[in-house]
C-alpha cells in the first residue's frame, strides 16, 4: 500500500461490520426474488467468498489461480452495473453516484491489474489485496446502503425489469452462462 493509500485509510477509516450488516440487510429488503438488486446480493457475497479464497491460498499457483477468479467475478459483476445500473441511478437523478460508482470500479480494476506484478506470497501482495478488498468493500456498503434501495424504492416498475433483464445479460455474457 502507498503512503498516499495509507493516509487516506488513516483519515476515512472503513465502515463497522455493524454499518455493513445493517447496510446488507436494507438492500435484501428491497430486493425481490430474481431481480437485479437480489442478483447483485448474490454477487456481492461470492466476491467476499473469493476475497476469502486468495487470502486462504497456500502456494503461488493457488493464489493466482484463485486471483483469477477473482478477477472475473469483479470484472463481471463491474460490466453488468456500468451497463444496467449506473444509467438508471443517473436516470433516477443519482449522477453523482452513478459517476463515483465508475470511478470506484475503474481504480479496482487498474489494482487487480497491478496486483498481478506482485509476488504472490509477499506481505506487499497481502497489503494491496486488503487495500482492494476495504475499497470493494466501501463500494458495496455504498451501493447496498443507500444508492441501489434508493433506486429500488423510486423507479417505475418497467424501468426495474429493464435494469433486471440489462443486468443479467451483461453478467451472463462476460461469465458465459448463457443457456
């Protein structure tokens, strides 16, 4: 982690597991069974288990092969937001949290990309995995907490199933789980 990373951790230090807790359960409220925001729950917890999983690797190859996985699940999930659920928070009158959303999601992906630069079995390699995840992390408490049930609460119901059908395309074709 950089000195600058460091000082910016020092002065926003991240949100409880409490906040977080009460965070996910707001959001599962909201969510109904299959649509966009129970889908993205669900993708949320497999990043946290995959987070889990490179932390727990033993040899180099493990945590790489593990990395990777990472990798496509936050590279997907990513795509399936910017392409289904940012343009309806800017529609429901959350640009600004349609932008930061991308900004946010743009930095994980350069750090995943300069993970890969880094021994795997180092403590710097540990440093910049935690530093991805407490920003993934952050980012999630924001989109579960307030953006995404704001958007639940105040969109019409035919822009909801837009979102739902937009997001599931986009996350099945970056995953290829398409029938």
């Amino acid at each position: 982690m950089s000195i600058i990373d460091k000082a910016i951790a020092a002065i926003t230090p991240p949100e409880s597991e409490e906040a977080r807790a009460k965070a996910r359960a707001k959001a599962e409220k909201a969510a109904q069974p299959g649509d966009w925001l129970s889908q993205i729950l669900t993708h949320h917890r497999e990043i946290e288990t995959q987070f889990a999983a490179v932390k727990a690797a033993n040899d180099p190859a493990s945590r790489r092969a593990e990395q990777k996985k990472l990798g496509l699940l936050l590279t997907a999930h990513s795509i399936a937001e910017e392409a289904a659920v940012y343009p309806a928070l800017a529609a429901d009158h959350q640009v600004g949290h349609a932008e930061l959303a991308y900004q946010e999601q743009s930095a994980a992906k350069m750090e995943m990309g300069l993970l890969e630069r880094v021994d795997p079995m180092s403590q710097d390699y540990m440093d910049k995995l935690e530093h991805i995840e407490g920003a993934v992390a952050h980012h999630v408490y924001s989109e579960e907490g307030t953006w995404f049930t704001k958007l639940a609460e105040s969109a019409s119901s035919e822009e909801l199933a837009l979102v739902t059908a937009r997001y599931s395309e986009e996350y099945a074709r970056y995953m290829d789980t398409r029938p």
